[in-house]
C-alpha cells in the first residue's frame, strides 16, 4: 500500500449573497452566520459554505449564500485507483450568530484563526442603502490556512 499526503492552500473565496426575504436594505447592523466545511463525496472533496445576513428587526431583510466548489478530486490528480486515507472534522468551521458593526464600513473580519480550515472570515453586512432606500451589497469573503490529507492507493 502507498500512501502519500496532499498538502495546498485552497483559493480565497470571495461571493456575494441572494436576497431572500424583506426589503433590500438593512436597517443598522445584520446577524450574520456562516458554516465552511469540506465533504467527501465519492473521492471528490468539495468545499461547502452556508451564510447567512438577516436584520434583527422587523422587515426581517435576509441575504443568503449557499454555494459549494471542488476543492480536490483525487481521481484526476492521482487516479482511479486512489483513495482518502484520513479525511479530519477540523475541516468545518461554525460562526455562531456574530453582529456585524457599524455601516459602510466596508469588509469586516468576524472569525480568524490560525488552525483548521479557515484562516480569515470577512464580510460587508450594511453597505449604507441611504435615507431614501437603495440595496445594500452583502459580501463574503473567505481566505483558507493549509490543507492536508492522506492518500492511499
């Protein structure tokens, strides 16, 4: 049996959510939470991230971003007779319910870390619709520490 260890740093991710419910504008700052984690799916690692922007108050303004890519496919880059060895849990990260302060501020960091998937969580929550209406641009944006796995063939 080999086995060998797959070792990158995934791309920065950087979206932007769908409006789902309420007006388009929020009203002060949004909650927002987010779940990042990898999945193997028949020697396919996909990476996954659900969040979540909803204004605390009444109209209740949501955005929603669901969005997963492949991250590694092992039968591309080894081969078909290849498979993972160890796949770690270290690889999902939850927020939690984070407000994100102030408006038009631009991008906010609201989780950072130095192990695991993620290394830096940032996000635009109140862009500053104006007194008059006009959409806010949620945005999300997601830079990623290394990455390791075992293969086997």
């Amino acid at each position: 049996m080999t086995i060998e260890t797959i070792d990158f740093v995934p791309e920065d991710l950087s979206d932007y959510p769908v409006h789902t419910s309420g007006d388009d504008d929020f009203w002060g700052p949004p909650q927002f939470s987010a779940r990042v984690w990898l999945e193997n799916r028949d020697r396919v690692i996909r990476l996954n991230v659900d969040a979540v922007w909803r204004e605390p108050k009444a109209d209740f303004t949501t955005f929603k971003l669901r969005t997963s890519r492949v991250l590694y496919d092992i039968r591309k880059s080894k081969g078909p007779m290849w498979t993972f060895a160890r796949f770690d849990d270290q690889y999902d990260i939850s927020t939690g319910d984070v407000l994100i302060p102030g408006t038009g501020l631009g991008l906010q960091e609201v989780y950072s870390s130095d192990a695991g998937l993620v290394s830096s969580l940032r996000v635009v929550g109140d862009s500053y619709g104006g007194w008059f209406g006009g959409a806010d641009h949620p945005q999300l944006e997601i830079t990623f520490n290394r990455v390791r796995f075992d293969v086997q063939k």
